[in-house]
C-alpha cells in the first residue's frame, strides 16, 4: 500500500511541474508575438530607401537581404560625441521626411535622443565601437535587414531592387525598435505583414 501512496504524490508533482512549464512556454511565446505585433499597431510610419546590395547575397533561400541608405550613418550628424572606450555600442537615429516619400538621417547618438516633432528616433541594433571613428560613416544595422518571402517568389524581387524600385515601410516603437510593416515595389505594397 505505501508504494502506491508514494507513486501517486510522486506523478502528480511531475503533472504540476508539466503544466507549469507549458503556461511558461505559453507565456514567453505571447510575450514575443504580442510586443512584435504592438509595434506593428502603434509604431510610427516612416517609409525607408533600400540601397544596392551584392547580387550574389541578395537572395538566401527564402529571405531577401536588405541594405538601407540609413544603414551609414554620417559621423558628423552625431551629436553628444563619441564614447570613450571601446565596447558594445547602440545609436539612436532622428530620421524626418526627405525628399519624396523617403525619411532620411537628421541626427545621431550615443545616447537616446528627446522626442521631437515631425521626426521618428530608430535605435540601431548593438554593435562594436572602437576609441576613434576614422572613417566617415558608421554602419549599423537596425534588425530589419531581412525579409522573407513566399518560396519561389525571391526572383522578382532580386530584379526590382537591382532596378531601385523597392522599398520598405516601418514601424517604429516609441522606444526605437523597429518592424517592417510592407515590402513596397514601385511604390505600391507587394507583400504586408500581419499583426499575428
């Protein structure tokens, strides 16, 4: 008889711990697609210029790799300076309309930048600084470098942004992440992404 009392307190604390960790899966999972899906309902709307990128890495399976005029930002529209030290760094782009549709670079740095009328603050994923910065630009990437496509249909693509004629709408966080919100060819929505 003991061995059977022992045997059901023993399953039935493993049936708690199961069902603990699936609510905790369950949990982590809607956390990740609900703070995604918040972006893409509250974000601001800023439309960005793609920029040429290497054919031969243009197209991996089915994602496309994209590269944005955005992506050098000019050392001098850094204000703030530049950190001492080297280390794992963020940069907080203000981009405000340009010309046409597309937003462009107002101001950079290395700290969070104030809201501000009229424009959008984007925040770089982190990367590697060094003391000094010799050349003219820092390339950053924002976590919107790729986008995937339904297979088979990458070709067109690959043609359209050779030819200049994509382009990309985002949305913005009021804390600077980023989400794409549509791939645009010709200026017109070729594929939107969902909010789930």
């Amino acid at each position: 008889m003991s061995l059977f009392s022992n045997a059901v307190p023993s399953a039935r604390r493993y049936l708690v711990a199961a069902v603990l960790v699936a609510a905790l899966q369950t949990i982590v999972l809607g956390y990740v697609i609900e703070s995604r899906a918040a972006i893409l309902r509250n974000g601001s709307d800023v439309v960005l210029k793609t920029a040429p990128v290497d054919p031969r890495d243009f197209l991996r399976g089915d994602y496309v790799v994209l590269n944005y005029d955005i992506s050098s930002v000019p050392v001098s529209s850094i204000v703030g300076g530049i950190p001492k030290g080297a280390g794992l760094r963020t940069l907080w782009v203000r981009l405000k309309p340009g010309e046409g549709t597309f937003w462009t670079i107002a101001e950079s740095s290395f700290e969070p930048l104030p809201k501000q009328e009229g424009s959008v603050v984007i925040r770089s994923s982190p990367f590697y600084s060094y003391d000094t910065i010799e050349s003219e630009a820092i390339t950053v990437q924002y976590g919107i470098e790729r986008y995937y496509v339904p297979e088979g249909e990458g070709k067109p693509l690959e043609q359209a942004r050779q030819n200049g004629d994509v382009s990309v709408a985002v949305r913005v966080a009021a804390d600077g992440m980023p989400q794409i919100r549509s791939l645009l060819v010709d200026g017109k929505p070729a594929y939107d992404e969902p909010l789930y």
